[in-house]
C-alpha cells in the first residue's frame, strides 16, 4: 500500500465545544470548519486530523502526536490550560503522556528514542539514566574511565571553526589578578604571598620568585571534576576517594595535559536583564533562571552549538572590587552572590544545549549560598550534577568586563577561548590562563 496523505479522526459529542479543547491542545484553532459537525487540522504537509460531532459514538478514540522534544510541548500544553499525566516510558521505544479529552479519547504527545538525542549524538537530559539519588547521569558516555567529561566534545573541526571567530585581533585576557579576591571569599582560604629572591647589594644580575600560601580557586579558576563529588565518596563517572586523592582520575592535569580551546558566548545578564526592564544588581544575590538565560541570549544574539563554552557575566566580581575594604570583609563572612538557580530545569537546559563548559565572574556559577538539606539533594546544590554528574568544566570568578564591554560595542558576543590550566598532577583547582579573542 502507498499511502500520501493521513488523515486521521476523533469522535466528539460537540464539534464547537472540542474545538475549542483542541484549539488549546494543539496551540491554534481549527485550519478548517467545512460543515456543522466537522473540525480540521492540518499538522504536516501529509497529515490532518479532524473532529467529527457524533453524540452516540464519541468518547473511544486513541490518537497519537509524535514530538521532538515531549518536555517543553508538555509546558506550553500546561501554560494553555490543559491538565496533562504523568509522563511514561515506552520500553526501547521513548517516552509519552497520555492525555484525556472531554469526551473521553485519549491523546498520546510521544517522543522517540530518535528524538531524544542531541545534534552531537549524546542522550538528551530526560533519555539519560536515573542518578541512584536524584537527578541524571552521564556517567559512560566517554568511557567507564573517562576523567575529561564534557570537554570530549573539543574536537579539532570546532576548534578550527571556533579560531574563524577571530576578526580583527582583540584578545582579552579573562584572568583576574591571584590576589583579587581580598579577603577570600571562602573562609577556607588565603591570599598568596609572594616574595622575590635576589642576591645582596645593588646591581641586580638575576632575579627568582615564589609564592607561599597559593590557593588555586582563591581568584579566577578552573573547579576540575575532583572539586565536588556526587555523593559522599562518589566522584564524576563514579571515581572513588582513592582514584581522585591519587590523581589517578578527574583532577586537574587531565585537562592540562589536553588543553582546552573552543567556541565561547558571552551572555551578559547584567546588561540584557537591565535593559529588558528587569531590577537587577550584582549586589543582590540573584538565581538566574533558564527564561534569564534566553533573555541574555537574545541579546547577544547568540546560538548555542556543540561544545561551546559560555561565559556568564554576572557583574559581581567588578562590582565585589569597587567595594570598601570594609563591605568586602562583612560579604566574605556572609555570602551572598547571584548564579544560576538550583533547580533541575537549569540542570536539563544547560546539558540539552550541548554545552561543554561554564565560566561566570561570579562565586561559584550558581547562585550562593546553596541549599545542602537533604529535601533539596542533589539540586540544591547544583555542582553536584554539573560537575558530579554531567563532568561539565565549571570557571569561576572570572574577568569578564572587558571582554563584555566590547561585546556590547560591536554587537559581538561569540569569540575563540583558549585556556591553559596549570599542569599540576593530582591538582583539584587551577588558575584558567585564558584568553578570548575576538
């Protein structure tokens, strides 16, 4: 059989009060009304189905809607009215939700296994396993000893692509000074000293220094994938205590000894949110959340693309250094700095848009302080799945001023990151050394 056109039908008792149900279901009212009892929609260019008002008969009819992305069809379905049911998995085949109608027909919204994976290949967040405690995984996905998580996705056609970026020979350097943050922001941690090393008397001919009491995420910083476990003793793609306190898995050289170079998007939400209206200061400790997000972005102007890197200006780290001494001190003893929100729809809209790392001016990329209860877990603290989970490079207290400053006058917000962190075996932190260049 060659068939051209489906065209598929559902029983109702009123076609002008279905109508109006469906119009609401499927976002827009009928294409056509060609008599009384009939109500048609046209959903692909080979693909109608219609409504026809039968009293005696309505109320058995199963019809099912295939989508690529169930989640966010569900929300507009749910911002339009409709009450929708729990989500189900097809076994091999993806997962759906089937809704009731007035009369009584059920229809399913589906999404297939096909669909549930990104452009780059790799499981959307709502196709990847369960995390035993809340949350996905992405444990495998590069290997069961993988310990470079989402920065596999550097790969030499996106550099290449990323170093096209570069237009007319601007670089900005994206480390703040390892003694900006003063006093440290976590208690935990201490400024660097510094000394220089020479011989006595004048007439210098050689010059050394060193550097006692250097904490590595004290200023601007790389958190590699042994900074935050999971769970207590459970470590990115399931590295032990053993594994991370031996270097043998997730620390910092893994990165160094590979580099990391690619694509960055600068979304800067203090100028977007400013100018979409929006009351925001760096001073207020603001969750950021994924509808922010997009209001960045499309002030930037930006999509997002397979291992990109975005870069979250916050305005916090500029604001935090024109402070008194005295204001920086009651910050540090009780801290409050905007990022991104605790919630699982920032985990699955960061992991879905196929990003491999980010980096923010900000304290910890998520909004601080975190929620540790155990009613919150694993989301109240989101470097647990960013980092524990997904392996995704987390940056920190970057300087992103300038580089957002140009952004804003030329009306060009992508740009080639490179970042060389510090080959330090078994190292947990690392100053970037990157550099964007636009």
């Amino acid at each position: 059989m060659d068939v051209s056109y489906v065209f598929a039908g559902l029983v109702v008792a009123s076609r002008d009060q279905a109508a109006s149900w469906y119009a609401r279901l499927l976002g827009r009212p009928a294409d056509m009304l060609p008599n009384d009892a009939e109500a048609t929609w046209q959903l692909t260019s080979a693909t109608s189905v219609y409504l026809l008002a039968d009293a005696d008969r309505a109320g058995h009819g199963v019809l099912s809607l295939v989508v690529d992305d169930l989640q966010a069809q569900l929300a507009q379905i749910t911002a339009r009215g409709i009450v929708t049911g729990p989500v189900e998995e097809i076994p091999g085949a993806g997962r759906k939700c089937a809704i009731t109608d007035p009369d009584g027909n059920t229809v399913s919204i589906v999404q297939l296994l096909a669909a549930q994976r990104r452009s780059d290949g790799l499981p959307r967040y709502d196709a990847l396993p369960r995390a035993e405690r809340g949350g996905r995984s992405g444990w495998g996905l590069f290997g069961s000893l993988d310990s470079v998580g989402l920065l596999n996705l550097q790969t030499a056609e996106r550099v290449l692509a990323a170093a096209r970026l570069v237009k007319k020979g601007a670089v900005f350097p994206l480390d703040a000074a390892i003694d900006a943050v003063d006093p440290p922001l976590a208690a935990s941690r201490g400024l660097p000293r510094h000394r220089v090393l020479h011989q006595p008397g004048p007439g210098l001919t050689g010059l050394d220094d060193v550097y006692d009491n250097f904490y590595p995420q004290a200023s601007s910083q790389w958190d590699s994938l042994a900074h935050i476990a999971y769970a207590p003793g459970v470590f990115y793609n399931g590295a032990t205590d053993d594994d991370v306190l031996s270097g043998r898995r997730n620390t910092i050289d893994h990165w160094a000894r590979r580099g990391i170079a690619g694509r960055a998007i600068v979304l800067d939400l203090d100028r977007a949110l400013n100018a979409d209206g929006q009351t925001y200061s760096p001073a207020d400790g603001t969750a950021f959340s994924v509808s922010q997000l997009e209001v960045a972005r499309a002030h930037a102007g930006v999509s997002y693309s397979p291992g990109c890197i975005v870069l979250l200006r916050t305005g916090f780290l500029g604001w935090y250094r024109d402070q008194p001494r005295r204001t920086r001190i009651a910050l540090a003893s009780s801290l409050r700095a905007p990022g991104v929100e605790h919630t699982e729809e920032m985990a699955r809209y960061l992991w879905d848009n196929e990003i491999m790392a980010v980096a923010s001016d900000t304290f910890a990329v998520e909004v601080w302080p975190p929620d540790f209860s155990s009613e919150s877990f694993p989301f109240g603290f989101l470097h647990r799945i960013l980092i524990g989970q997904f392996g995704m490079a987390l940056g920190e207290l970057w300087w992103l001023d300038d580089l957002a400053a140009d952004c804003e006058r030329d009306g060009v917000y992508e740009c080639l990151l490179t970042s060389a962190p510090l080959h330090a075996n078994g190292g947990i932190g690392s100053p970037p050394n990157a550099l964007a260049m636009k």
